[in-house]
C-alpha cells in the first residue's frame, strides 16, 4: 500500500475509495444467502424427521393404507427443499458475479485513469505495469473476501438452528448429595404445576414415610406420571415444594438425587445395544452375575437366554425386536440392578400377560420389602398389598387410604373399582 502511494498517490486514492464501496455491493448480495441457507437447512431437517418417521412407522403405515399421503407429503417436502437449493445457489451465483466485477473493477480503472495519467506525462508506462501488478496483491485477497462473507452466512444459518437448543437453560441443581435424617421419605406441599401454562395440580399436598408402599390410581390424563416427573427433578413446581428424603429438590445435587431413584417409565427406553449393556446401565461396573441376578428377579433371565445370542443379543433400535412385556421385564430388571432407596414405578406390569405379571409381581414385592415405593397401578393385586392409595383425579387428590377404607366410601375408587380395576386385576 505504501508503495502504491509513493508511485501515485492519485491513483491509489481511487483504488481506496472504490474498495469501501465494492465491499458493500458484495456484502449487500451475500445477505440473502442466510436466509436461503435458513430455509434450505430447516426443509432437508424435515425430510430427514420424515424418512425417520417413515421407516419408525412403516408397519402403521400399510396398516392404515396411508401409504399415497404419506408419499405425497414427502414428495411436496423433497421438491421444497430443491426450491430451497435452487435459491441458494442463485443467490450464491449472484454474489460470485458481484465479488468477480467488484475484483476486476480497481484493474479497469487503473487502467483508464492510469492510462489518461500516463498520457499526460504524469506516470510512466513502466511505473504504471508496476501499480497495476502490486494491486494484485491487494485485491487477489479482497475478491477471495465475498467467497468467505458467504460461508459465513451459512455457517450463522446452521448455527442458528442449533443455538436453539444450546440456549434451553440447563438444569440448576444445588449441592446436597445425601440424605437429610429423616422418617419422611417424600413430601408435596401445595404443590402447583402445570406444563407450557396450562394447569395440572393447585396445591397437591401429600406424604410419603420411609419404607411405605403407596399405590397412585386415577383415570389416564390425570397426572400421575407427571408426580414422578417431578419427583425425579425433570420439572420444576411453579409453587410449592417437594421434598425428597428430608431436603428440598433445589437442594439437591439432581445427580445424587436421581442415584436414589429408580424410575421404572410407561414406556421404557431401550438403547440400541445388547441386553446385557442395556440391563447393565442400571449400574456402571456391575459384574454379568449381577446382572443375571437382576434379570432373573424380573422374571426377563428365562426368554433372554432363549433368544439367539442370550444376553449379548441386541435389542434393536428402541428396543424394536422385542415384545412390549420383554422390553418392560428387562427396565425392570435394570431399575433392581440401581438398588435404590425410593422406587418409581409406572404401571410397571400394564404390558405383561398373566402369567409373567405374575412372576414380575414377585420380583417386585421383593423388590419393595424395606424400600419406599410409589406405584402407578391398574391391576387390583399391587394396589390391594400397598399401605396407602392415593387416589388423583384432574390433578387433585381426591381420595386416600387403604383399599378396605376406600371401598367402603364407594367414592371415586369405589367406582374406578367397579369399572376398571376389577377386571384387570
Ligand atoms: N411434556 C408434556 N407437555 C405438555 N403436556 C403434557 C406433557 N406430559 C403430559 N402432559 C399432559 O399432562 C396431563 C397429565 O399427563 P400424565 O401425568 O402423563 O397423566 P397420567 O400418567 O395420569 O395418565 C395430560 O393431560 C397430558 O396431556
Ligand atoms: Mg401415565
């Protein structure tokens, strides 16, 4: 630059002046680049989720003979997304129109205003091969700028998309990692919550004493898996507290917590692995006895060592090569393997046949001897044995007690009783 100044300071006036102006014309076209990218990225997302759902739910599919719509909506989404792509590149050939014509544009008017120069004595011919030869330097790297303006709108595109997720706050846990001394192994109080704004609870209020079997029965919608939700720490109470062996959940380490949890779901994951790895997650580093130990419990040892490779047997994408009772005897082989102190299970044998349930229910009462448990139940054998039954309509307790108590209030449970709850049991 400096020497450019020394050959002609005019000249290289009005390189300087140019270069502002060129860079703005070429970042002016790089900026629909984001959008395009935006909306290129946003539309293949959806056709990825849609070939996912697509083989997920392929048996669905022929079974609903919902093959024609389902295709059509992917065709629509495909040619989307190639308008999308059209546009990008569009908008991509435009910018290397722009930063080619912004490149040469200092060399033309070097070449008119020097050549003017050098006619008029002011320049030599000599001097001016020499300006125009150092400019290369300078504007090789400013035509190279607009190729890198355009990335870099695409890269701010993607990430967008994944700062939604990097900015979903993280869980605040506090730092208490055992057990305040106390009787009371849980405890509501005027518990309010509701998810996205809409209510569920208003002031639930109840206790739970260390060693307590407590059978949750209500309607389905009624928010009993929302109770352990928030018992495991996944939500938070907009009032009220829950306390949890003695200290407040925002008390708690939620790691330490959650190690004194086992959380049997309605619908167990199962990872893509063997049976062994996904039993084994109960506990890190436990030994295959253990494991067979667990398993057994669970009444899950006798089809796991029938299947092909026994416990090395992988069980497929979500557990896919599975039977609902299979997946949900190997969760709970896996929730005995944790050997922790407060058990959630949530209708933990809604998926088994009679016979299996009752060799689970076994497995489970073990199981719950000297352990506090709170089971969401429809089948009238494990709410009859538990000490306590709460019963939760629309986000309200609405009864509690024991079976004998409750029957003979002929309340709500009396009538779950008579139109449910008897013929499952
Ligand atoms: N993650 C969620 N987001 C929004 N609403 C939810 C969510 N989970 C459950 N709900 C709603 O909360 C209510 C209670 O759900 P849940 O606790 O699963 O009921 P239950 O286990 O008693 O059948 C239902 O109306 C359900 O639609
Ligand atoms: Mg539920």
């Amino acid at each position: 630059m400096i020497y450019l100044i020394i050959i002609n300071w005019q000249l290289t006036a009005v390189v300087i002046v140019l270069t502002p102006i060129l860079a703005a014309a070429v970042s002016l076209a790089a900026k629909p680049i984001h959008q395009a990218s935006r909306n290129l990225q946003d539309s293949l997302g959806e056709v990825n989720g849609q070939v996912q759902d697509g083989i997920a739910g392929s048996q669905e599919i022929k079974a609903f003979g919902i093959e024609t719509g389902r295709e059509t909506k992917f065709r629509d989404q495909v040619k989307r997304s190639f308008t999308y792509g059209l546009k990008l590149a569009k908008h991509q050939s435009i910018i290397q129109f722009v930063s080619y014509t912004a490149g040469i544009m200092p060399f033309i008017v070097c070449f008119g205003y020097g050549g003017y120069l050098a006619v008029q004595g002011r320049i030599t011919i000599g001097y001016l091969f020499a300006f125009i030869n150092l400019l290369n330097h300078i504007s090789n790297p400013l035509t190279a700028l607009p190729h890198y303006i355009g990335q870099f709108y695409r890269a701010m595109a993607a990430y967008g998309r994944i700062q939604e997720i990097l900015d979903v706050p993280e869980e605040q846990g506090g730092s208490a990692v055992i057990p305040a001394d106390s009787e009371t192994a849980l405890e509501f109080a005027g518990v309010s919550f509701g998810y996205n704004d809409v209510e569920l609870f208003r002031d639930l209020s109840f206790k739970v004493k260390k060693g307590e079997t407590t059978a949750i029965v209500g309607p389905s919608g009624a928010g009993k898996s929302t109770i352990f939700k928030l018992i495991a720490g996944f939500y938070r109470p907009q009032a009220g507290t829950i306390k949890v062996f003695g200290r407040e959940l925002a008390e708690w380490d939620l790691k330490a917590l959650r190690q004194q949890i086992a959380l049997v779901t309605q619908d167990p994951h199962l990872y893509p692995t063997t049976i062994r790895a996904n039993i084994g997650c109960g506990q890190l580093g436990a030994s295959d006895a253990q494991i067979r130990a667990a398993a057994e419990a669970a009444a899950a040892h006798s089809f796991i060592v029938s299947q092909p490779q026994g416990y090395d047997t992988i069980v497929g994408e979500r557990g896919s090569r599975l039977s609902g009772g299979q997946k949900q005897r190997i969760a709970i082989a896996r929730a005995l393997l944790k050997d922790a102190e407060l058990l959630l299970l949530d209708e933990p044998t809604s998926a088994l046949d009679v016979e299996s349930e009752h060799l689970v229910q076994q497995a489970l009462e073990q199981l719950m001897e000297g352990r506090t448990t709170l089971v969401i139940a429809h089948r009238l054998s494990t709410i009859k044995n538990a000490d306590r039954i709460l019963v939760i309509d629309q986000g309200r307790i609405v009864e509690s007690g024991t079976h004998e108590q409750l029957f003979a209030a002929r309340g709500v449970y009396y009538h779950l009783y008579q139109t449910q709850l008897q013929q499952a049991g």
